[in-house]
C-alpha cells in the first residue's frame, strides 16, 4: 500500500507521541499491514483517509487503536530456546544459590507481549520442582498494549500458538484443551502475574528484581530512550542480578549499568555503581561447568535440557 510522506510521518508521530517506539523508514511496509483491521472497522481504505478521521476525532479511542495495531506483539513459547538454555544452566543456579538464605526470586519479563516469555519462564521452574521445592518465585510482565496484555492474563492460545515453541511432552504437561483453546494449568498461570507497563516509565512493583528479560523491546527506540530504559531496568535490579536481552540488541555505547558476561551473547550482569571496572569483565562462570553439586544435578528432572535445546 502506497503511504504518503506526510501521512507516514503523522501515523509515525503519534506511535512515538504515544509509546515513545519510532517507526522507521525500513519498517514503513508495516504500516498498511498492521492497519488493515482499522480501515474494515472504518470503512476506509487507505491511511491518507485515517489521517483525516485523526484529524477529524482529535485523536481518542481512533488513536488508541492505531497505536495498538501498530505495536509488534510477535512471540512464542520459549523463543530463542539457547537463551532458555542459558538461564536454566547458568543464571537461575546462579541465583539459586545467592538467594538460598531467603528462597525468594523476582523476575521481570518486559515487552511480554500476549506472555508465552513470561510462561515459559514458570516452566522452567515447574519442570525442576525438587530444586525449587520451599521456594517463592515472583514472575512478572509488562507490556505497553493494553490488548496483549488482556491476552496474556485471558491465557487462551489457539492451535498454531500452542505448537509454537512447546514440545508434545510440554504442552500436554502444563496446558489443558477447553472449548476456546488451550490453557495453561491453574498451577502455571498462578506463579505469573501481568501488569501494563512501558519500559520507559518505573518498574512495575516496589520490591527489585534479581533477573529481568527485556529481549526484542529496544530494538524500536532511539539511542536516548535506550538509555532511558537501561536506567529504568537499573534502578528496578537488584545489586547481583542479571539482565537479559534479544540477539539483535546490546549495551555498548547506551549504559554503565550493566556488564557483559563473557562468552554469554545477551546476558549481563548488573553494574550499579557504574564503575568501569575492567575486572567486572570476567567471565563468572569461568570453569564451564554446571553450578549445581552433584546431588543437585542428580535430582534434576531427565529430559529438561533436551526440552530446552
């Protein structure tokens, strides 16, 4: 669909106005796509007519639903699997045994979307349920859309959802079949909790969090509200804990806050204090191995790395 200069720049505008995202020139196709639901409830057909109708209504509910049309709700079920991988290996034993003292964990599931991130993070945990046996774990996600959000807390996924990401033996264990589609077990969806939020504002609960996964959200911001953000997940993280981000993103350039572990594309752990300490670089896991002892390791659930691979 063919979008006029000034139209782009209108609808652009008022995404950035409204959620502080941009709407770059490569990502211009988008625009006839994401709005083609708006135009059949308007009858119009091109955006040139939306404009006008903005015009028109002063922005309101019309607005609202541009924006929301335009945001991009793409997810699945343990998207990015190696990055699953990497937290059930590495950070959560990590965490595990710098929380063993209070068995409390917090984590931060930003830009959640409809919230197969945010369940499958439960997953991980209600998969291992002898090392997190007495433990109480907090997960939760935000996402700017009201309606992804609706989506995540309504938690009714159809068919090609439900196959996306989840393996036979997952989806059998923690969904159930209903008339509307499938749906997590009540123990699942009640270990996550959602919230609208954007990235750019405070972080969604009073208490820190010990690991937040802020993958594929930055990615639509400029280089000041990136900033903006790595501040806002900063001052949301606990002192030691560890943040995570999509293959396409990185801290370079955009924050103090935080330090890549080596060897780990996407994960850093937290740098409060802003110090460029070269020694901040080591890898901390330097041996390689799994941090589990080896009675941990033997009470490990068979099957749960090859879920995740």
């Amino acid at each position: 669909m063919e979008v006029t200069e000034i139209s782009y720049r209108i609808i652009a505008d008022l995404l950035e106005a409204r959620t502080g995202q941009q709407l770059t020139e490569s990502r211009r196709w988008r625009i006839g796509t994401a709005l083609s639901g708006v135009f059949r409830k308007h009858g119009i057909t091109n955006v040139d007519q939306l404009v006008c109708l903005l015009a028109d209504s002063a922005g309101g509910a019309l607005a609202d639903e541009v924006v929301e049309a335009l945001l991009n709700n793409e997810t699945y079920f343990f998207r990015d699997r190696i990055m699953f991988e990497l937290l059930g290996s590495r950070v959560l034993p990590d965490l595990a045994r710098k929380r063993q003292q209070t068995k409390r964990l917090s984590i931060w599931s930003a830009g959640c979307s409809t919230g197969q991130e945010a369940y499958s993070l439960a997953m991980l945990f209600a998969d291992q349920p002898n090392l997190w046996q007495g433990w109480t774990i907090d997960i939760v996600g935000t996402d700017i859309s009201q309606k992804a959000i609706s989506g995540a807390r309504a938690a009714i996924y159809n068919q090609f959802e439900i196959q996306r990401g989840l393996s036979v033996s997952q989806m059998l264990a923690h969904f159930s079949e209903t008339s509307e589609g499938w749906k997590p077990t009540p123990d699942l969806q009640s270990r996550v909790r959602f919230k609208v939020r954007n990235i750019l504002e405070e972080p969604p609960v009073a208490q820190k969090f010990d690991l937040v996964l802020c993958r594929n959200v930055l990615l639509y911001f400029d280089d000041a509200r990136r900033t903006t953000a790595f501040d806002k997940i900063s001052s949301g993280l606990k002192d030691d804990g560890w943040l995570m981000l999509g293959a396409g993103e990185t801290i370079v350039g955009r924050t103090r806050y935080f330090r890549s572990a080596e060897g780990h594309q996407g994960l850093y752990y937290h740098n409060p204090k802003g110090f460029c300490d070269r020694s901040a670089d080591k890898d901390p896991f330097p041996s390689r191995r799994s941090p589990w002892t080896s009675d941990e390791r033997a009470s490990r659930k068979p099957g749960i790395n090859r879920s995740l691979g």
